[in-house]
C-alpha cells in the first residue's frame, strides 16, 4: 500500500509537470494566434479555439489520471476503515464522472471564453489537486494512527500487567515510562479525534485560501499525534528493554 | 465330544465379548471427543505441547516478549507508512489546485 500511494505521489507529480510544462507552449501559441488573428482572420480564430481545447482537455486528463490513481489506492488500502475508503471511493467516482462529462462539454465549446469558463469549473468545483489528495492521504494517516492507537494501547496493557508482577510494582522510572506512555497515547487519540469528519466534510470552491486554512489544522493535528505516537512507541521500547 | 463343543462355543462367545467391549470403549472415546469444545481440544494440544517444552511461567513470559516485540515491530511498519502518507498530503498542489 506505501508502494501504490508512493507511485501515486509520483504520478501526481508528474501529471502536475505536464500541466504546467503543457501550459506554457499553449499559452505561447493562444498569444500567437491572437497576434495573427488580426491578420488571417477566422482560421487564426480557429486555431486559439482549438489550442484552448487542448490545454483545457489536457488539464482534466491530468486530474482524471490522479483521480484513478486516488481510487486504485483507495480500493487497495487494507488500513482504511470500511467507512472512510465508501466516503472516499463516492467522492472520486463523482469526481471522475463530472470531469469526464466536462471534458465532452470542452471539445463542443465554440468560443475561446467558454473553454476558459469550463477550466474555472474544473478547478473550483472538483478542487482535485488542492483538496481531494490531500483528503485521501490525510484521511489514510488519521486511520493508520487509530490503528498505531490500538497496538501501542495492547502493548501498555501487556507491559502494565508485567510490571504489576515486579517487587514494588517496578522501579520509579519503569512506573514513570508507562505512565507517559499512556499519556502519549491520549494525546494522540486527543489530536486525532473526530477529524477525518470533519475533512471529508470540506468542499470545493473559488476561495483555494479558505480550503487551506480549513486543511491547515487537521495536518497540524495528524503531524502532532505522529509525534506522540512516536513517543509512546519509545516509552514501550525502553519499558520492554527493561523488563526483559 | 460334548467336552471339545464346550471349549468352541466357550471360545466363540470369548470372540465375541472381546468385539462388543472394543466397539463399546471405540464409541465412548468418540463421543468423548465430539463432545469437547474445540477450545478445549487446543488447550490440550497446548498443554501437552507445553509439558513437553518444559513450560510454565518462564515460557509465558517468553511468549508475552514475543507478542510485544511483534507488536512493537507492526507499530515500526505502521509509522514508516504514516510518514508516506503525511509527505503526499502535504505536496504542494499544482495547475491551479
């Protein structure tokens, strides 16, 4: 699963390379046509058209691919729970078939302003690249932590009940290790708790800055219960050397 | 005549008193078995398999080690993957978002 979503990332990024790379020459030669346009007339006209229609129809090829990419992820990872992967499978099966409808509603556009039009609605209505793989991943983190949650939570339980049979209960540093590391796991399942409702509730729009704030805190909060869980994960480790 | 008519039947019915018997204690065996909780069947599969290791609390305490290190070890994987998923999350967006 680390695999596909790895390769995911690299498609992505590679998707997003072809975008922009692609951009510049269409952009190059939507400006050349316009600079002709006064000259030859309708055939330079024609030839912006289709220019647009191609950066337009290339720029949602990228997002179908992601959108693929996301689902085959999706389908694929064992460590999303049974909600989450239909919440996110039913976001990207509506993504993919709005933007496949739009790319058929691109190659019948007339007029250049239409196309232009067509690519605010494929970026403020799916919000792919912004909001959707971040929800997909980030949604992936929160569920892996929920089930760092419970191995470490076994763990204390095993090593609590071990030290319950030392003379005195253990030592003052071994009591202190499993005190934190139950502390680390609260607050863990305190960072985590009730956020990837509250990300799969986000939705697209014009305003990209609002979606970033909204995805700001709930990276901040997965970022935080790693680090917690990391601690907890050394607590355990120490306590187990100890009591070997 | 009468004498060696005897001794035959006497065998026979010795014959069949030993067929009867071994069907008999055949039949209480399985059933015994049948009637066992498959829990229970694995917790004498466990406890011979202990007495034969030599086990008591110092296996305990070795199978409890083992648990933990395997835990703690899932617990690795499981953090190696969420580093995965939290760089992707937060790649930059590209060609407008």
């Amino acid at each position: 699963m680390v695999k596909t979503l790895t390769r995911l990332g690299i498609a992505t990024a590679a998707t997003a390379a072809f975008a922009t790379g692609a951009a510049l020459p269409a952009q190059a030669q939507s400006a050349f046509g316009t600079a002709t346009s006064t000259t030859t007339g309708k055939a330079a006209g024609t030839a912006g058209l289709d220019a647009a229609k191609a950066l337009a129809t290339s720029r949602i090829d990228g997002r179908l691919e992601t959108l693929h990419a996301l689902q085959l992820a999706v389908n694929d990872d064992s460590r999303l729970t049974a909600s989450d992967r239909s919440a996110l499978s039913t976001l990207i099966s509506g993504d993919i078939s709005g933007l496949t409808s739009l790319r058929g509603k691109v190659g019948g556009e007339s007029t250049v302003s239409a196309v232009r039009a067509d690519e605010t609605t494929m970026v403020d209505q799916y919000r792919v690249y912004l909001l959707v793989v971040p929800k997909v991943h980030l949604t992936n983190a929160f569920d892996i932590e929920s089930a760092v949650d419970s191995t470490l939570q076994k763990v204390h339980d095993e090593l609590a009940a071990r030290l319950a049979k030392e003379p005195g209960g253990g030592t003052a540093t071994e009591k202190s290790q499993l005190a934190d590391l139950q502390t680390q796991l609260q607050n863990a399942q305190q960072a985590e708790s009730g956020k990837v409702s509250t990300l799969l509730a986000i939705q697209p729009g014009p305003d990209a800055n609002a979606i970033h704030s909204a995805l700001s805190p709930l990276t901040t909060a997965a970022k935080n219960a790693r680090a917690d869980l990391r601690k907890a994960r050394d607590d355990a480790k120490a306590l187990h050397d100890e009591l070997k | 005549m009468r004498r060696a008519t005897g001794n035959a039947v006497a065998a026979v019915v010795a014959l069949l008193g030993t067929v009867v018997l071994t069907g008999v204690l055949a039949g209480c065996r399985a059933q015994s078995t049948a009637a066992q909780p498959a829990s229970a069947v694995t917790s004498s599969a466990d406890a011979t398999a202990a007495a034969v290791s030599g086990a008591g609390a110092p296996a305990a305490t070795g199978t409890a080690n083992a648990g933990v290190d395997s835990d703690l070890s899932s617990v690795d994987g499981q953090l190696a993957g969420l580093d995965s998923a939290l760089a992707q999350a937060t790649q930059s967006p590209s060609d407008g978002g």
